[in-house]
C-alpha cells in the first residue's frame, strides 16, 4: 500500500508536508517528492513496503515515468523482478495501455509516457485503492486522496472509475480513450461449488504468500470474516484475530457470543493462530473517531437501492465501524502485524443484503435473489459502486491513516467470476450459498442465515 500525486501545475508557495498530510499515512516507509519546475510537474509517493525488496518510486525508463498503489500478484509472471511493481513499464513497452489487462491484484496506477505525450491512469475491477483526479483548465492531476488536488487549485476532482483505464493527452488534460480492463462472463453455468473452492483458496495463498508482514483480522461471528479465518488456519498461517465486542449502542446487535467461542477455540488450538478479544467503551469510539477525523479527509458515503428510494448520504467518520477498525488497527500495528485481510465484498457480491428476495438492509437492491438471466441486473449498484465504494472507502482510509495494508480476498477477480458462473439456482440455494456450502465442507462453526459482525 502506498500514495501517489501527480500534478502539470506545481505551487512552490503550498508547503509540501501540507500537500502531502493525509498520503504520507499510507507510506510511513519512504517519501520522495520530484518536481520539475520548468515544466511545474510534481510526483510525490509515498511507500509502505510490503512485496519484495525495498524499492522507490516513481519508476522511471527514460521518458516513462509510473506511480502505482497497490499489489500485483502475478508479477513473477512477467519475469524476475524484485518488486512488483517493477513490471510495469515493461508491460507498458511491450503491450501498450492493454498492459493492465495483464495484472492480477489490487492497484490504482498512473504511468506516464512525454514521448507520446498520454497519462494512464487505471484502477483494478473494484478500484479497491482510492484515486481521483481533474482535468481542470487543461491541466492534469491525479491523487490517492483529493485533498492535495484541492490545495492545487483543482476543480471538478472526480473519483476515479472501477475496472478502468482513462488515457489522457499530458500537455491538454484531454480525454483520448477509456476502457474497462476486465470483462465479467455472466453466463451461469457452473453446478458445483467446488471452483469456487479453489478460487477462495488461491486468493488467500496469493494475499498471505507474498510478503513477509505479520498478518491479522477482525473476526467476528458472522460469515465473511469465519470464512477467511478459516483458510487461514487450513493453511497453517500464522495470524492473529482481533474481535471486537459488546456493545456502546444498544441499537448495535450483539455478537453470536456461541459461535465466537468456538472460533476462537479453534484458533487456540493452532501453533501460529491467537486471538485477542477488544471491549467496546464509549471513551474509546470517541478517541478513536477523533483519530478518524483527524488522520483522513472528510469522505461522503453515498448508498442507495436500485429498487427502492432508499437513499443514504453520511461521513465516514459517522460510522461506528470506522472507529473499531480503528481501534483493531491501532492494536495490530503495536504487536507489530501490518497485513490486515477485509472481507468487505462478500455482502455485496454474495448476497445483495439479503436473501430469496427478502432485503436484510433497506439498500439491498434486489433482495439477494438471483435471477437466471443474469444480464437483467448487472452490474447492481453495490457491485462497484453504493455501499461497494463506501465501505472500501472506509476501509482504506482507516487501515492507511495507521499505515495498514489491506487486502481482500473477496475481491479477488477469479473468486468474483467464479460466483457469476454458477447457476442462478445454486447461488440462491442458501444465504450467500458459496460461504455457507463452504463451512459445511470445512466443519467450521456457523449460524445460517445469520448477518452478523465483519
């Protein structure tokens, strides 16, 4: 995980640690600004190194120069590089601006070319990193957070598109081309679960085998993150789980306290696994919402449903869930685990917040029932965008503040498409049919039907 700016309209008068407050959180590892005043370009990146050797940025081959946030973890793919991101402008050389229908990860990239004069800007299928950019008054700027393009005099930032990549003309800001990266299959073919059973496997090897950073969770007792905990300990991986529990907000349902026990009696039993259990105190949501305020630019959540008027526009900040991440984190980066694995996505893909055509959440769009004509709701908002955004919104600035990587194995494109591919039947055989076929197969504990914690 790291942060990227780039800008064509330098300001000598903005101080630097300013412009960079919030981007330097996701890169306390190394900082390194490059401005070119005769053209008022600036790159500044900042690293949080997590794959292979250390390694700064920008990258730079004569006249290409690339920023990039993120992990690709096909990189071995591509030829022996030490670090991932190294394979960047090699694929740019060799397949043009297709290169990023090569990369399998997790990853906001901007490469530019002053020989030809374009910027690529591209984001992988969910665009799980954060990235805006403005094309204001003909210049061009691109940042992990908006704030930088803001202080720049940038108007009209606008977020970054998910599974795209946007090709611009440096010296105009014009807009040349875009196009999606990865194409869904939506025909659903597929009778048995047991591809989907390999494609979770391989998500969660790729996300755990690449790097040396010590691992955590949160874990609650609800489907998404049993699922990951799960694998995990199949795998014999080292770990470490934090739950978070009680309650400050009667309205807050409580953990299934039955089902958190026998996790975490599952955990004790493993050589590399432990747990720790956090309460959840008034003084402490406090604390930790000041810390949110103050470690991350304002971000609005926009969430709403496709078949209702539902509509839902709150702060970041006023999540309560921004503030236990919080806390989960704070307690990670002290025991030294900088690696943390989200199941964010698993509601949104799975489920659709609910289940046979009953919503579980007002912004549920069509009520978790599949129909067999896939193409008649794809994509649902929460596929890319509604609560999709707004959680990995939250994800993503929470963990960077404290200097967190996260990945998410549910996110993982062939995971993702190994869902779409199964029959419409046995996606709607049981609530998020693919967990609950897959806690049967693994005898690990769990309450059917329930939606619950992480």
């Amino acid at each position: 995980m790291c942060s990227i700016l780039f800008s064509t309209k330098y300001n000598k008068d903005i101080n630097l640690d300013d412009l960079n407050y919030h981007n330097q959180f996701r890169g306390p590892d190394d900082t390194c600004v490059s401005i070119d005043e005769t053209n008022g370009f600036m790159f500044i990146h900042n690293l949080l190194s997590m794959t292979g050797k250390f390694t700064r940025q920008p990258f730079i081959d004569n006249s290409i120069i690339c920023l990039y946030n993120g992990e690709v973890y096909n990189y071995k793919d591509f030829g022996d590089y030490d670090s991932d991101g190294e394979c960047l402008i090699d694929l740019y050389k060799e397949y043009g601006k297709d290169f990023v229908k090569k990369l399998d990860g997790e990853f906001a990239i901007l490469l530019l070319d002053f020989e030809k004069d374009i910027a690529i800007m591209a984001t992988d299928p969910f665009k799980i990193k954060p990235l805006f950019y403005s094309t204001d008054n003909n210049e061009f700027g691109c940042s992990t957070y908006s704030t930088p393009l803001n202080m720049l005099g940038y108007n009209n930032i606008q977020k970054a598109k998910p599974n795209t990549a946007m090709i611009f003309k440096l010296s105009d800001a014009t807009l040349l081309d875009e196009f999606t990266i990865y194409e869904f299959d939506l025909n659903q073919h597929k009778t048995s679960f047991d591809d989907w059973n390999k494609a979770f496997e391989e998500s969660i090897k790729k996300r755990t085998s690449n790097s040396s950073q010590n691992i955590f969770i949160g874990l609650s007792s609800g489907y998404d993150s049993g699922a990951i905990c799960c694998e995990l300990l199949k795998n014999n991986t080292p770990f470490k789980a934090y739950s978070v529990l009680g309650a400050c907000d009667p309205r807050i349902i409580h953990e299934n306290s039955a089902i958190i026990d026998s996790r975490h009696s599952m955990i004790t039993q493993s050589e590399k696994a432990e747990f720790e259990t956090l309460w959840k105190k008034t003084e402490l949501y406090n604390a930790h919402r000041d810390l949110v305020q103050r470690g991350t630019e304002e971000f609005i959540y926009t969430i709403e449903s496709s078949s209702s008027n539902y509509k839902e526009r709150r702060k970041l900040i006023d999540d309560r869930a921004s503030s236990w991440l919080s806390l989960v984190c704070t307690h990670a980066i002290n025991d030294g685990r900088k690696l943390y694995l989200s199941g964010l996505g698993a509601d949104e893909i799975f489920s659709d917040y609910g289940f046979g055509g009953v919503k579980k959440t007002q912004h549920s769009n069509f009520g978790g029932l599949f129909p067999k004509d896939l193409s008649t709701i794809f994509p649902w908002n929460s596929f890319y965008h509604s609560s999709m955004e707004s959680y990995l919104a939250k994800e993503e600035y929470v963990s960077g503040m404290h200097g967190v990587e996260t990945r998410y194995p549910f996110l993982d494109k062939k995971v993702v498409q190994e869902f779409l591919w199964l029959d419409h039947n046995l996606k709607n055989s049981q609530y998020k049919s693919v967990l609950d076929n897959y806690f049967i197969e693994n005898n690990y504990p769990f309450n059917r039907g329930e939606k619950k914690g992480f």
